[in-house]
C-alpha cells in the first residue's frame, strides 16, 4: 500500500514530508484490525465531522422557501448520510449574516431558510432543536457554527430586510464594506450582542459545541474603479479598500487608547474570543468551543510557507487563541493538498500543533467540496482520504472536518464510497475532552433472554446510576473475532445471532457520556446450550 501510495500518487511526497511526520510505513496500520483475543480492541477515537453550510443555501436548505416537509426531509437525508459514513459530528450552521436558523429572539428568521428574512416558517417549527434532536437520535454530535461579525451578503440577498435586522434597529453598528454589509468589531455594542446570541443558544438548545469559522474583521476587498474592475497602485497591485472603523477607533484613541489600529483591531477580536470562552463556561461548562481560523498564521510560519497572512489581512491572531487555551478544539482550513510545497497540508498540521501548549483538541478542516471541481483544482478522492491518514499520523491530531456536506451527499467523484472504503471502516468515538469531563458512566445492566424460534440473544441495555449515557459501546465476539459498534443510548435493545458459526460467543457493553469517557464494560460469555445458555462472567 505505501509503496502505491508514494509511486502512485504523491511522488515527491517521501521526500517532503520526511523531516516532519512519521514513517510512511504506518499508514498500513491506520486502523487497528478485528483483533481475537479474550478482550476486545478498543473502538477508535477520532473525531469525524462536517460542516453543513445554510449562507447561500450551500447545503441545508437546498434552496430557500423550500416547504417545511421538504425541508426536515432533506436535513434528515443529510444526517442518515452522516451516520451510514460513520461520521460522529455535524457542524450546522444557524447564524450565517445577523439572521437565524432557530427561533431566536434578538435576530429575524434567516432568508435562506423560508426565502423572506424575518418570516418564521409554517407551519412553525424550530430547525434547530429539530436537527439536535435528529442529530442525537443517530449518536451524532451537532455543533451549532455562527458568524460572529457578518451582517448580510448584499450580492444574494432575496428580500428586504427585517425590522429586526441589525442594519436597520440599530445602523450605527453595521457598515458597507465591498459588496457586503459587516459589524464593527471595534464597537463595543456588536461584541455584546454577538456574545448575547450565541450564549441565547448554549442556553435554551442541548447543543454540543459552538463554532466559528475564519471570518473575524472581513477579507480585503479591492478598490473597484469606474470601469467596474479593480484600481491599482503604481506598482500594478489592486488597491485595498480601508474598512470603515474611523468612528469606532477614533472614540478608541480618544479615551486614552494606545495601540495602532492594526493591533487594535486584533485585540477586538481576541478579547472577543477569551470572552466568548469565558462566559460560555460559565453558562454550559460541557458545551465545547471550535473555531476554525484560515490554515496559514503568517507566510514563513513554517519557513517554506506561503500565501495569506491572516494576522494582518483579517487582523485574526489565531495562534494565540490556541496557544492560550481559548478554545476545546481547534480546526485550522487545511485546504491545500499534501504535495504542494508552499502550503503543504503535513507541514501546516504538525506547525499547529507544536503552537497547542495548553493540549487542546487538534482537528483540521479538509477541503473535500475540492472534488467537486475540475481541472487542476480538483481534488482526487484519495487526496482525501490519504490526508486523513496523515492526519491519524500526528501525534496531537485526532480528528478532522469536512468542508462541505455537498460533496458526501452527492458522493462526488465516488468520494462516499472511497473514505467507506479507505478510512471508515469501522466506527470511531469522539476524543474524550478531560478538561471538562467528571465522572465516568457507570457499568450498565444486561438482561439476556433466548429467542430460539429466530435463532436469536435478545438483550435489553439500562444505564447504571448518575447521569444517563450518551452513547453504547457494544463489543460483540463472533467465530473468535471481536467486532465493535456505537449506538444511541436511546437504542437499548440488540438481537444477536445465537448459536452456529457465527452465533455470539461474548458481548461487552459500556456506556459513553458527553464528554467521550467510556466507562466500564459490562460482560456477557455465551455458553453452550449444554451449559445453560448465555450467563453473566463476573
């Protein structure tokens, strides 16, 4: 397989990489096999999530005003499409520009969701408690992802703007920059309503996480002179457009303010983003914090890096928010293949990862809509599949995120199928997250009852005391090979095959709880009909 994989289709890529990631020789043993000794091997840990996008109907909803029975069946396809790939978290976005997916009351119904913003779907019902209720029913995490300083995207917008919106309540705190209409970061107003929104849903919604993308102060945006195209300076390059944060700066400097704007404006947004970490563990200490920042901190970090600079194009110091601890999971866009020497995808992963001083969960995010493209952009399914073996490589990296659902549902270019095939096949659980965890789950209770008319163990699952399971870590031993699932804890009953080759032989169960920790195992040895029949070891 690495021989293929070195000759096939990444040449260069021994020669690379070989100062900063494990021998290639490992990728052989990515997953571990169905081992068949007296215990089981344990189940994977690995976080595997993927963003579904709503701004400009992306993913979810496929296009606005859909009916209501539409749009539920549509998320539903979505999260069956999760679970049958073995993903274990969906990372929905319901704050895409000062509007929501939700009923939410500081800001209007988004547009794309019923095609009129401000208009609340009908028949009513509230998308996201739907889609964590849907999401949990299938053991999968939902993440709910905003845009913490994005007001509209005036190049799409479909219908006139809400009472309610920002841009009109209160218009002092939005301003116009390029085609698109953005809050200042720098008023202290837009940080207390955008902190106000996103602690309103860790409150009110049974939410795992919350999350956040790479969009903080806005990209730059060119000059557009008369003709309609860019202005340049004398050197040829497109001149910048400033973005209008004068008023908000100047109040700023003149109460006694003694940083540049530059490092002014950085310091909007890391004092949002220690604020935002702070209270949402005052509010909902288990609900995680991820943000997902551009993959490059600076050009020349590492030294053969190149391509945007984030700390002074968007003013995002990303690598202090990791570095501080601000987050419980961090998943810089790692959106650029393995071979490509000036943002090569192991060399950016292992970068981050040595800045994770407080230890905090490492999950980069993968470009995998890139098959979707064509010509030299686009992305071979095994790009995908081999960067999340990559990604299993370093140590301090355990998971990854998929950018978008689009790509999976309509199985691009067979990518579904080549990461069944390639990396998922078997399931895996979310890394624990021990900072925020207590107490492990206790053992749960088996009852076993022989249904010989099908041939069949009926076991029935029931928690054990303290707090009620979150998932089931079932480990069933069949012709001497162990084999492993994850289910719901709503899930309690299993129908095992009983008797013949490959009747059920031993059958561990433990329970998992919010946080990753699995607790003990409760196990059952099947003895023989002679025997009596299945009993409890000890």
């Amino acid at each position: 397989m690495v021989k293929r994989l070195v000759g096939r289709v990444i040449p260069a890529l021994a020669l690379m990489i070989a100062a900063i990631a494990p021998a290639p020789a490992a990728l052989a043993q990515a997953e571990p096999p169905i081992e068949t000794g007296a215990e089981p091997p344990p189940i994977a840990r690995e976080f595997r999530g993927v963003w579904i996008a709503s701004v400009r109907n992306i993913d979810w909803p496929s296009k606005p005003g859909l009916p209501v029975e539409k749009q539920r069946a549509e998320l539903i396809a979505l999260l069956d499409r999760c679970a049958a790939l073995k993903l274990n978290a969906v990372v929905l976005q319901v704050r895409p520009a000062c509007d929501a997916l939700y009923d939410s009351p500081h800001e209007p119904w988004s547009e794309y969701l019923t095609g009129r913003q401000g208009q609340p779907p009908a028949p009513f019902y509230d998308p996201l408690a739907f889609a964590v209720a849907e999401a949990h029913a299938r053991g999968i995490e939902l993440h709910a992802w905003f845009n913490p300083y994005r007001a509209r995207l005036l190049d799409d917008g479909q219908s006139p703007a809400d009472p309610r919106h920002l841009s009109v309540a209160r218009p002092q705190l939005v301003k116009r920059y390029g085609r698109h209409l953005w809050l200042d970061p720098g008023e202290p107003e837009v940080q207390d309503h955008s902190l106000k929104v996103i602690l309103d849903v860790a409150r009110r919604y049974d939410i795992d996480a919350v999350h956040m993308d790479d969009y903080f102060y806005p990209y730059r945006e060119p000059v557009i002179g008369l003709d309609g195209k860019p202005s340049l300076d004398a050197a040829g390059n497109a001149k910048i457009l400033p973005f209008p944060d004068d008023a908000s700066y100047g109040r700023y400097t003149a109460a006694g303010g003694a940083l540049g704007r530059d490092d002014w404006r950085r310091d909007n947004v890391n004092r949002f983003i220690k604020r935002l970490y702070t209270a949402l563990k005052l509010e909902k200490p288990n609900v995680k914090l991820g943000i997902s920042p551009f993959g490059i901190w600076k050009p020349g970090h590492p030294p053969q890096i190149k391509g945007m600079n984030q700390f002074e194009a968007i003013y995002a110091d990303a690598r202090l928010w990791l570095e501080r601890g601000w987050v419980d999971y961090f998943a810089p866009q790692l959106y650029w293949s393995i071979e490509n020497p000036d943002q090569s995808y192991p060399v950016l992963l292992k970068w981050w990862v040595d800045q994770n001083k407080e230890q905090r969960h490492v999950w980069p995010g993968l470009f995998t809509s890139r098959v979707r493209d064509t010509g030299d952009r686009a992305f071979e399914p095994r790009q995908l599949a081999y960067q999340i073996l990559w990604t299993r490589l370093q140590p301090g990296a355990t998971g990854h995120i998929h950018f978008s659902m689009r790509a999976l549902d309509e199985d691009a270019r067979g990518i579904a199928g080549a990461l069944t095939k390639e990396v998922y096949q078997a399931p895996a659980l979310v890394p624990v997250t021990p900072w925020l965890a207590g107490k492990p789950p206790a053992k749960p209770r088996l009852t076993l009852s022989k249904n010989l008319l099908k041939g069949t163990l009926e076991v029935t699952v029931a928690p054990g005391a303290g707090e009620a399971p979150w998932l089931w870590a079932i480990y069933t031993k069949r012709a001497g090979r162990w084999r492993a699932e994850v289910r719901p804890a709503a899930k309690t009953d299993l129908s095992l095959p009983y008797g013949g080759k490959e009747g059920v032989e031993a059958l561990d169960v433990a329970a998992v709880d919010r946080q990753g920790q699995e607790g003990p195992r409760a196990r059952v040895v099947i003895r023989s009909e002679a025997e009596g029949g299945p009993a409890p070891r000890p």
